[in-house]
C-alpha cells in the first residue's frame, strides 16, 4: 500500500515537472553541453575552422590579469545585493502599512524595473557627472570641498555603478516581498501588537523569520542575476575607464562578441559559473540556519 | 518615502522631458527637467512615417503575453511537484535546475541559435516565445512560495480524498494568488525588453519588437534621444497596465491569507 | 507503472514537438508567400546591409536602382554599426540566405568576414578594375592581395574650424600644422571656460595610428612598437591640454557625459573640431544645429616634426562586399558596380562621397552641401577633400588591441597611473596580444 504510494508519488512528481523539465533540457542543458565542449577549441564565431586546443584556453585564463581585475570588480558589484536585499525588505513592510498614497508609492518604486534602460543610464549619468551634476552639486553645498568622481575616476566607478544597481534591484526585491507579506497574517501581528511587542522586534522576530524563504530567494537569485548582468555597465562605462568597471559577464561578453572568441569565452563562462555554483552552494547550506519553511 | 520614490522615478521623468526637448536641449546643464517648450513632434514621429512602432509593439504584445501566460503555469506546474511531492531525485533534479540558471545567457546563444536553425525556427516568434515559455526563476520563485503553505491544508485535503491535481488548482494556486501575480509582472517586464534574444534570433523588420525598434534611433554617429525617448515612453504603458491588474492581486491575497488563517 | 511515467514524458515530448513543427510551419508560410510573388516575374530578390540609416541615402539609391531594374529588386536592411550591430549581421551571414551584399565600416571587420570564408573573392571578376577605378589608394582594402569588397567612398578626416572665431583672432586656416601648432591655437581661440579644441573618442587616438600606420605596429624582432617616442609625445601633449591649458575636454568628462562634441561645436561653443566627413549632415541641419559662422577646414595635425613622411587617417571608405553563400552574385555584383560608379550619389548628402573616378564628383560635392554651400569655407574643403595628397592609411588595428590600448591610456589621462607604467603596461599587453596570434 505505502509502496504503491509511494510510486504514485513518484509518477505524478514527474509529471508535474515533465513539462518544465522539457524546456529545460532543451534550452538550457543541450545548449550548455554544446558551451562546455567549446572551452577545448579555438572556436571564433563565424569561423568554420575549429581546432582543438586542450586546456590552452583554461590555462590562458589562468594567466590572464584582466580575468583577476574583473573578478575583483565582480565581487565589489555583488555588495549591492545584500544592501538592495535590506532596502527592499524595509520599503515593503512600509508601503504594506495603512499609508498614504500606498498605491502610487507602490508603482513609483517599481517604475526602475520598467524604464528604459537607456534612460535610466543616462539620467545617472548625468546625476554623477563630476563637474555640473546635482549629487556632487549637493555635496559641495553642504560642504564637501572635493566630493568623488563617480563613474570618471578609475577608483570610485565601480561603487558608483553599485549605486545604480542597488536603485534597480531595490524596487524589484520590494514587489517581491510585498507579495511574501502578503501570508503574514494580520492577526498574528495584532496579537503581537496587544502582547507588547515593539515595532522592531515585530520586525526582526516575526516578520523577518516569515518571509525568510523569500530572503533566500530574492538573495540566491540577486546574486546570480548580479554575476549574470552587464547591461548597466554596458550602457554607461563599457568597463571603463581603464578597465576599472570590467566584471566578468562584461568581460564574457567583449570576448564572445567583440573579438569573437567563443572557445575563450566559453571558458571564462563556465568559470563563472563555478564561481556561481560556489556561492550558492554556501547559500543552500547556510540557509539551515535561517530560512524557516 | 515621498522623496525617496523620487529618486525612483528619476529615469522615468527625464525620459518623458527629453521626448518632448529638442536635440540641442538634451545634455544641457543645469538639466531642465521641465522643457521650456514642450514640442510633440518626436512622438507625432514615432507612430507615423514608414518605420511606424504600431508593428514592433503588436510583436512585442504577442511575445510577451504568450511567453508570460505560458512561463507562469509552467512554473507553478513544476513549483508544485518540487515542492509538494515526495520523490525521488527531487533534490538533486531542483540543484541540477539552479545551476542551469547560472549559465551566463551569452554562451548559450551560438547552440541555440543552431537549434533553432535546425528546428526551423530562427527568424519567427517561436524562437523568442518558446524558451521564454522556461524560466528557472519563475520555478524557485513559486518553490519557495508553495512551501511556506501549510501542509495541514493538503493533507486534510488527501483525506478527504482529493489527488495533487485537485489540491494544485482548488487549493494552492487560489492561495498563491499574489506570488502569480507579481511572477507574472517580472516576466512580462524580462520579455517585454528583451533586446539581445530578439537581436540574434530575429531579421525581418516586420518581427521586430519594441527594444530592436528603439535602434532605429541609433544614427550613424550620433543618437536621436528624443525620438528614442519618445518611443521608450510609450513603450512602457503595457508595462504600467500590467503592473495595475497584478497589484490587484497581490493585494487579494490580504483577504485569503485571512481565510487561511 | 514505469510505461506510464514513460508515456506522461512520450506525450509530453510529442505536444512540445508539435507545438514547434506548427510554428516552423507558420514561419515557412510566410516565405512561401514571398517566393510566390517572386515567381510572378522571375524577379531576382537581393538584400544589401549596411550601417547607414536608410533616410540618410540609402533609400533613395535603392528607388533609383529598382526603378531602372525591374528584374533585380533590392531592399535594404540597416544594422547599427556597434558590437551588437555587426554580431546580427555575422550571424544572419552564417545562415547564408538573407544577405546578398554587405557594408563593412572597419578594415578588421573585413578581415574577420574574409578570414572566415563568408565575403566573395571579387578578384576573378574581370569587368571591373577596382585598382583603376579607386586609385591607387584602394590597394590598403587588398586582404592577403586581394579584393573581398569594393571600398566605395572618399572618407576623409579633419579638423573643422569656425571661420569667424579663426578670423576674430587673426589665425589663417593651416593647410599642413603639427600637434604644438594646434595646441596655440586651442589656447587662443579658447575663451573663458570654455574649450579650444574637443574631439569624439573615434578619433581620439588616431595621432598615433598616422605614426604607426607608417612606422609598423611591431618592431624588426616582432615585438610591439607601441613605445615609439611619438605615443609617448602624443599622452603628454594631450595630457597637458587637458590638465594644464584646460583647452579640451579631461576624459573623465567627456567620457561620463557622453559629450555632444557636434553640437558643441556648432553651436558655436567650441572653435576646433577633430571628426570626419560625418559631420557634414549635422552642420547641413540648420532646424536641430541652428549655426551661425562659417565652416572651414583643416587636416588632422601631425605629431612629427617631420612633414615628409607623415601619413593621415583617410583614403577610401564602405567596403562592400558580396556574400560567398549568395545565389545571386551575379545580379549583386551588376548593382555593386552600378552603386561605385555613381549610383550611390545620393549618399553625398550625408558625407560620403563617391571614390570612383566615373562617378560625377562635382554633382557628388553639390548634393553633399545642398543649400548650404555659402556657410562653408569651400576653398579649405576642396583642400581636405581632394587636394591634400598627404599618403593615407585605413586603421587596420585590432579590437583587442584598441581595446587594450585604450584602457591603459584611460588610466593615464585620469591620472590613476604614470607615463612611464603606461608606456610598460601598453607594450607588455600588446606583446602577450602578438603571442597569441602569431599571424601578424
């Protein structure tokens, strides 16, 4: 009896799956066989000649300063997720209040996630232009006698770039929690409320643990998504100056589609995705500690 | 709060002012958020001529609702058998899903695009509609959704002798409401401005959708901002509409969640 | 139990499969109708890309072409001429069946498309005689001693001046200047804030490429050249511009604020201007760029003393070529020689003039200033158009190696690093660059 339920079990996990399951192989695992096979050949796009090399493009990749720097720059642009992560999360408990203009407010926040994102560049661009822009402006009004470069010095572009990110992925980490509060019950927290409890300890001890497997997500995926993306950079500093805002996916994609070398690129693509693999990892098994289900 | 969600819609304003500046008022210091005269012309531009954006934004409707309608009931499908069902494999199956969404989406474009030459369906919708239809995302997102539902609801449920199919539509998508809803809004958003999928997969003009549309303003050195303005701006009401009828949702939920309870 | 879970997945299979077949089938009728109304009259259906709007001329050359040749119709296709631009092409080339002709903009995207097999080998064709036709300037477009495309345009760089600040100041326009000239010029002619001299960063670095174009990017031993004292000279002269004379743009600022230097200069902001013949277009669009001094012209100035063996960025320009995997070469090849030897007059109007010497110059440079002729200085344009017989060289530079030189001067100009380690880094990662592809 348990046996064949167990079996039921099993056939009807699949089906709901198997559709999913289909996409998956087809669009992302054949395709991601075929870049694996790449990393052991000099394939340049368009190219008909292909050889292989062996681990030459491993090796080239070891050796590679601007594969370091870019790593480097990968782990600075990743400091926007967590502080994204916190400013979502407190916007959302805000904007699930009786407020205000909930609604509005609720659509400004999200307006980043749908602006064009030539205009989102721009307009930081101009917000950070060292010389004539309103933040340095502002700063040197309140008495800031050298305020930072932003995106036009080599040491202050990449946090400037953090900045931006932190903007977008902000309103999309609040649409997200704002759907997650939604299973908080309102009794528990009157409950808590008539218990005595105070507004931050609500916060920390009953909203924070009921929406921590949203937490998980918004930050396993805000950290692949932040590993993954370039378009912001590429739309305001195409890694510059110098190189000092080269991430790795950057990096991956000046390779596959500036100089076309897929083999080179498909090996720092998978070394990325080691690096990703790692994190999450780390993530999953951490998440014990907090994530409650 | 209010000054705050300012800063949010920075972007957004600029984009509406510079859609109605003329090209030497673009870059000026300090920036004119307000132009002094307003003129409609770059928009009168955008929908009439012989590169009108009627065609791009009809593609672009039909991609992304397809695509979003198709990747939200996939996703909770396969959200409920990983989350819902004991089987076996089922934690090794969901990492192997994880990782194939760490792929850096660039490495992927030469196979597929071989794939779909083969499939036969390079240069049609299908080659932005059908893996739209797949996302890793949507999956976690609703995993992690689903199980935060109490299980006492299902099992009382089996007792009363309804299957995993009963439970999925009568009982957890009802209750999922609001994570739908919001799922469906992101997607809509990633599909509605995909520009590299659409740039690689598609030729003819006449598929075309609103971000491949927006390079139209690309000039041979220069950039027509208020024509792009103009065409961005108008490109975003689906995006506000859809954003209104899920906000609908997610707020629902206020009252299930009171039920379930 | 097992051949139900088999068959779940069989039928799965079965409904993706022919949710796929429908619309590959959906896509096939679409092309079907299109073969249908080309059998109507055998008409022969040809689709040429290029990077050029199509309201900036190529329309018009297609209308005229279609017009005169019912039997062969061509279309235009526009890609935007950036990384993303030129990957849509390649890859819609690979395909081999929606591009009969194509415009390369770069002398190292040509290498790239011939290396890979996919542009026609246009030296069997005998009835054309492209070294005759170009001059002698076409032979930097030979790829391994041979034609792969037709180069179809004059493509001339400048500095454009405004006349009216020149003569206010009392400074003649210079037919043959060096980089110290120039900078005394920026000094006077600046005035208050503002700038004497602003440039986009296409052209930002060819100084240095007029150098090495002559010199040779490597040395005698194969190692990289990127040392030549003048690439030293070239930094510090630009460094001091910036910094010292405050006569142009620091770079951390042009490049956060993505300059407008054509509207900078015709507004009348900024005297000097280093660009090519593009900016014919804007400075003829007197509704958005309203101007109101005369233009006038000079070469790119030199940084060797030395006016004898200088070398300048020009020569011939838009090399086009026919796609290897064409059906109709024959009919591409007929419009390709029509389209050099004036068919692609209309182009003018935008800055390209035609190359060939068949085609109606004169008609050519009244179609490129329009109405507009009297607000430019023509003696000096003739002069950098046509008359100025300094050698020309087409940038034959790599991307990486753009790239790479770019990024360490980027770092020099925004004074995170030294000359001297700039020099190094320079040299260091070009030499790493020649290692591995050994072929240059």
């Amino acid at each position: 009896m348990t046996n064949n339920w167990m079996r039921r079990q099993q056939r009807l996990g699949y089906i709901f799956i198997g559709p999913s399951m289909i996409g998956v192989l087809l669009f992302f695992l054949i395709p991601a066989a075929y870049s694996l096979g790449l990393v052991f050949t000099d394939y340049k796009f368009m190219n008909p000649n292909v050889g292989f090399v062996g681990f030459d493009n491993i090796n080239r990749m070891l050796h590679d300063k601007l594969f370091y720097l870019s790593l480097k720059n990968t782990v600075i642009f990743l400091l926007a997720v967590p502080v994204s992560l916190a400013l979502g999360f407190v916007v959302a408990v805000i904007l699930n209040q009786r407020i205000y203009l909930k609604k509005v407010l609720r659509a400004l926040y999200f307006m980043p996630y749908i602006t064009s994102g030539v205009a989102v560049s721009f307009v930081w661009m101009l917000l950070f232009q060292p010389k004539q822009g309103p933040i340095n402006g502002f700063l040197r009004a309140i008495g800031i006698d050298h305020p930072p470069g932003w995106l036009s010095t080599t040491t202050s572009s990449m946090f400037a770039i953090d900045i931006i990110w932190i903007w977008f992925l902000m309103g999309y980490n609040m649409i997200i929690y704002l759907a997650a509060l939604q299973e908080v019950s309102p009794e528990l927290l009157e409950a808590a409320k008539i218990d005595g409890a105070r507004p931050g300890q609500m916060l920390r001890k009953i909203i924070w643990p009921l929406v921590s497997p949203t937490s998980f997500l918004l930050l396993v995926t805000g950290m692949i998504m932040t590993i993954k993306t370039f378009g912001i950079i590429q739309a305001t500093t195409q890694g510059g100056p110098g190189n000092s805002t080269t991430i790795l996916s950057l990096y991956v994609y000046q390779n596959a589609f500036r100089y076309y070398e897929m083999g080179y690129a498909s090996t720092i693509s998978w070394a990325l995705f080691i690096i990703i693999l790692i994190i999450t990892a780390i993530q999953w098994i951490g998440q014990k500690r907090w994530v409650h289900y | 709060m209010l000054v705050l969600a300012i800063v949010m819609v920075m972007p957004f304003l600029w984009m509406i002012s510079t859609s109605l500046k003329t090209p030497a008022e673009v870059f000026k210091y300090p920036i004119e958020w307000i132009p002094s005269n307003p003129t409609w012309e770059h928009h009168v531009k955008v929908w009439s001529g012989t590169k009108s954006f009627g065609t791009y934004y009809l593609n672009s409707l039909k991609i992304s609702l397809i695509g979003t309608i198709g990747a939200t009931f996939l996703s909770a499908f396969a959200a409920y058998g990983f989350s819902r069902i004991e089987f076996k494999g089922r934690n090794g199956l969901f990492m192997l899903y994880l990782s194939m969404m760490m792929i850096p989406p660039q490495v992927l474009f030469v196979p597929k695009f071989i794939m779909f030459e083969w499939a036969g369906i390079y240069n049609t919708h299908w080659a932005l509609i059908l893996p739209a239809m797949f996302t890793i995302f949507g999956v976690f997102m609703l995993r992690q959704f689903f199980l935060s539902i109490p299980h006492e609801i299902s099992e009382s449920a089996f007792i009363d002798g309804a299957g995993h199919f009963r439970i999925f539509f009568r009982l957890v998508l009802p209750l999922a409401k609001p994570a739908l809803a919001t799922l469906a809004i992101i997607d809509f958003s990633w599909h509605w401005n995909d520009y590299e999928n659409a740039l690689v997969f598609l030729i003819d003009e006449n598929l075309y959708t609103i971000p491949l549309g927006l390079q139209n303003f690309i000039l041979e050195n220069m950039v027509d901002y208020n024509g792009m303005m103009a065409a961005a701006s108008a490109a975003i009401i689906p995006m506000i509409v859809v954003f209104a009828i899920g906000q609908r949702y997610i707020i629902q939920g206020l009252t299930n969640s009171a039920v379930k309870g | 139990m097992r051949k139900k879970g088999w068959l779940a997945g069989f039928v799965s299979l079965v409904l993706i499969a022919s949710v796929m077949s429908g619309c590959s089938g959906g896509g096939s009728n679409g092309k079907a109708e299109l073969s249908d109304a080309k059998a109507a009259g055998a008409v022969v259906k040809l689709k040429m890309w290029g990077g050029v709007p199509p309201e900036a001329g190529p329309q018009e050359v297609l209308d005229d072409w279609n017009k005169d040749h019912p039997e062969i119709q061509v279309e235009y296709v526009r890609y935007v001429n950036d990384d993303e631009g030129n990957l849509k092409l390649d890859t819609a080339i690979m395909t081999g069946q929606d591009v009969d002709l194509f415009v390369n903009y770069s002398a190292s995207q040509a290498t790239k498309r011939v290396t890979s097999g996919v542009a026609a080998d246009l030296s069997t064709l005998t009835d054309y005689n492209i070294d005759e036709k170009m001059g002698p300037e076409a032979e930097n477009w030979k790829i391994d001693g041979k034609f792969y495309g037709v180069p179809t345009t004059k493509s001339s760089y400048f500095v454009a001046l405004n006349k009216d600040a020149l003569d206010a100041a009392n400074l003649p326009v210079p037919k043959d200047w060096t980089w110290e000239e120039m900078m005394e010029y920026a000094k006077k002619l600046k005035q208050g804030d503002g700038y004497g001299f602003i440039q986009n960063t296409e052209p930002f670095v060819d100084p240095i490429d007029s150098v090495l174009a002559k010199e040779g990017y490597t040395k005698a031993d194969g190692t990289s050249n990127l040392d030549h004292p003048l690439v030293r000279k070239w930094l510090e002269s630009l460094n001091v511009m910036m910094k010292n004379d405050a006569t142009t743009a620091p770079l951390g600022e042009q490049l956060t604020s993505k300059m407008p230097v054509e509207q900078m200069f015709l507004s009348g902001e900024v005297p000097m201007l280093n660009i090519g013949a593009w900016l014919l277009r804007s400075s003829n669009n007197f509704t958005d760029y309203p101007r109101d001094f005369k233009i006038a012209f000079a070469p790119v100035p030199r940084l060797a003393e030395d006016a004898a063996n200088h070398m300048t960025r020009g020569g011939l320009g838009d090399y086009i070529s026919i796609n290897a995997k064409s059906k109709h070469q024959q009919e591409a090849w007929e419009f390709l020689k029509w389209y050099a030897d004036g068919g692609m007059s209309p182009m003018a109007a935008g800055g390209r003039l035609p190359a060939s010497k068949d085609a109606d110059q004169e008609a050519a440079l009244k179609s490129m200033l329009g109405d507009k002729g009297d607000t430019y200085d023509q003696e000096s344009l003739m002069y950098v158009m046509f008359d100025n017989k300094t050698p020309t060289y087409v940038r034959t530079v790599p991307q990486e190696v753009m790239d790479l030189r770019s990024q360490e001067y980027e770092k020099y100009f925004l004074d995170s690093q030294d000359i001297d380690t700039t020099m190094a880094e320079m040299v260091k990662r070009h030499n790493e660059y020649l290692k591995s592809n050994p072929q240059k």
